[in-house]
C-alpha cells in the first residue's frame, strides 16, 4: 500500500496555503496522506529576529505526535529550521534524519515537498521512497548577487535537482525549474474548485450587495491574504482616493487575512467607498466574488509575483468577472480575454479605475475555454500521475 508523507510549508491549516491544502485532499482520496503541520510555530507576528528566533525555537522544540488522522493525517515533529548559508545543509540532514523516520513510521512510498527552505532530499541511491518536488515561487532571483541569494538558491536547485519528478505552479516556474535543473516539470497551476464555485447561485452574490449596503454601487473586489509586503495594497489604497473622486459610483471590497493592514491609516472606510472583510471559510469566496462586478490584483512586480499564477486572478476569472493588474509576467503570458493591464504605478491606477472603459465587457466564452484547466481536480490528478500514485 503507498502512502504519501506531504512537507509542505508546514502550514497545513484553514485559510493557509491553499495550494498544498488542495492538492493534497485530492491526492488522499486515492492514498493516505501525512501531512507536516507546524502552523502555529511559523506564523510570526513580524519581521523582527527576535520573532523569527522564537519561531526557529518553536518549530526545534516541537514533540513527535499525531494531530488528527484521517484521508489526511496531520503530524507534528522536530524540524531545525536555518536558511542561511552557514548551517542550511547541516540542518537539512538532521530534518531528512525525521522525514525517514515519518516515512517508515506511516508506511509511505512517496514524500511530496513543497518547502524550499530547510529540507534537502538525500540522494536518489541514499533513499528508498520517492521524492516528489513541487516549484510555487521564484524569489531568490530578487537578491541574486548576495552570499545569502546564491546559497538558498543553490540549496532549492540542489532540492530540485534530488527529487525524481518535478511539477510547478506556472509556465514562468516550469522555465525557472528548467533553467536550474535542465530538467521537465510537469505543469500543475494553481486552480479553483470550479465546480463548487460554478454552482454558486447569483443570487448569493446580490443578497451580499444588499447586506454590505453596495447594492447601487460598481464594486471592485481584491480577495486573498493581504500579509504580503509584495501584495500591492499600498499602491491600489493611495490610488483609490482619486479614482473615487472621479467615479463616485466605485466601491472597493477587500477581503481576506490583512485586508484593514493599510485602509485605517490612511483614513479610508465606506465613507471612501473601501469596505474591509476579514478571513472567511473558503465556500463563502464564491459569494464574495459574485457580489463584485470586478476584480483588481495590484501585486507589485518582482520575480515571486511575475511567475506565478495568482489565486486571486483564477477564482475571479472562473466566475467571468473583469480584472485590473499589474502587467506580471505570468499573467501576459496567459493573455487572458478579461485581464486588463495598468503600469504599476499609483497614477495610472487611480486613471484606469476610474475609467469605465477598463471593465469592458469581453468574449465571455473564450475566457471559459481559456480557465477550464485551472481546476484543482485537474491539478491534483497530473501531480498524482506525476509521482506514479
């Protein structure tokens, strides 16, 4: 019987890095899964070294046990957690020293990884289960020419390089695995549940129109985790005030993890026309996008947005909803009916969403055929074959 042990970016949790979530419920419906969670302990509350001391210290200190079993069991163990140059390999070998233990303690015959930092596969001859490596971002090409860039991109090609079968997120990833490896991966894109999402009613949509009071309004929706120091908010709340100047009928919802991170501060609430929702469940995201009538991805171009495939642009685009971004890589290259693009740049987003023209209507069936493949399901499915399950 296989069994796949899943190293994620051990934060197996709700709300909380999707893609592996996704994936690897879909893997478990064929074979039991094993899931690293260590969500609490890499969740800091800043940038600082003292909270990034605490998290290493956390994670090192953590017991071996059983969280809850199931089509996913989630577990917990000791990891040595360094992503500098001096001592990433050295702590690499002691958490591949857990992983083998894991792999024989659950029966696995796979070991699915989509974390970069402090797990290094042994060798294929050192080794007897199969590793499966999964590509989701490129940012170490954004300190390319420091001591600390070249190490930790050296240790992800090395990870890459070790593992037997490749996927990655994007077409921009694919390349970047190529370019490191000189190896194929197989494509696998971030996706939606699409038919969950599909069957959401439009009236769901109106009924949150009328409980946020927008029911009149042109509402701009910019759903995701608004954390990220990359995530552009800054740039789209600093454009906004003149875009609603000029367009009074706009309103901007905002939702998910972070999203009132900027809008307080800069003294922006309904009166502005911006509206705040925190997390919600992941069923509820249909509704929310269906209550916009467009969607905005403002995330500042940099090699870790330019290649990947934005979760934000997926599920607004599966519900056939018009999207202002950033002209990221990834996304021109997708050339997608109803993607529309601004220099990222605060004046040329406060002029493209005021103009009514940005939200035009597009070739509502060429958009279906183009998003049909980002599904989740489909997804899972090459991974799985990928890895020989």
């Amino acid at each position: 019987m296989s069994g796949v042990l899943w190293v994620g970016r051990m934060l197996f949790a709700p709300n909380l890095r999707v893609r592996e979530i996704e994936l690897a419920r879909r893997v478990a419906a064929h074979t039991p899964v094993f899931a690293l969670d260590r969500s609490e302990a890499v969740t800091v509350s800043d940038n600082s070294i003292r909270a990034r001391l605490k998290m290493r210290w956390r994670l090192r200190m953590a017991s071996t046990r059983v969280l809850s079993e199931g089509p996913v069991t989630r577990f917990r163990m000791p990891v040595w957690a360094s992503t500098g140059p001096a001592f990433c390999h050295w702590a690499a070998r002691r958490n591949n020293a857990r992983i083998a233990a894991m792999v024989r303690r659950f029966g696995c015959t796979h070991v699915f990884h989509g974390n970069p930092f402090f797990f290094l596969p042994p060798p294929r001859e050192q080794r007897d289960y199969h590793v499966h490596f999964d590509v989701i971002d490129n940012f170490y090409d954004e300190w390319p020419d420091t001591p600390l860039g070249r190490a930790r991109k050296q240790f992800l090609q090395s990870a890459m390089q070790r593992a037997d079968t490749l996927s990655a997120c994007s077409h921009s990833l694919c390349d970047y695995a190529h370019r490191l490896t000189g190896r194929a991966s197989a494509y696998a894109p971030n996706g939606a549940a699409r038919a969950e999402m599909l069957a959401c009613p439009a009236g769901a949509g109106l009924a949150m129109r009328e409980k946020l009071g927008l029911k009149d309004r042109f509402v701009v929706g910019f759903i995701g985790n608004h954390r990220m120091a990359f995530d552009g908010m800054e740039m789209l709340l600093q454009a906004w005030p003149r875009a609603h100047q000029l367009r009074p009928q706009l309103a901007l919802l905002i939702v998910g993890p972070g999203s009132d991170r900027l809008a307080g501060p800069l003294g922006l609430g309904p009166a502005q026309g911006v509206h705040c929702i925190g997390p919600v469940p992941p069923a509820e995201v249909a509704a929310y996008i269906l209550a916009c009538d467009a969607g905005v991805h403002p995330y500042v171009p940099r090699p870790v947005t330019e290649d990947a495939t934005p979760l934000n642009v997926v599920e607004f685009s599966t519900l056939g909803r018009p999207m202002l971004c950033n002209p990221l890589r990834e996304l021109k290259r997708l050339a997608w009916p109803n993607l529309r693009f601004a220099a990222a740049t605060t004046d040329a987003w406060a002029a493209a969403l005021a103009d009514p023209q940005t939200f035009a209507p597009f070739d509502k069936e060429a958009l279906r055929a183009s998003v049909e493949v980002f599904d989740w399901d489909r997804s899972a499915e090459v991974v799985r074959k990928e890895m020989g399950l």
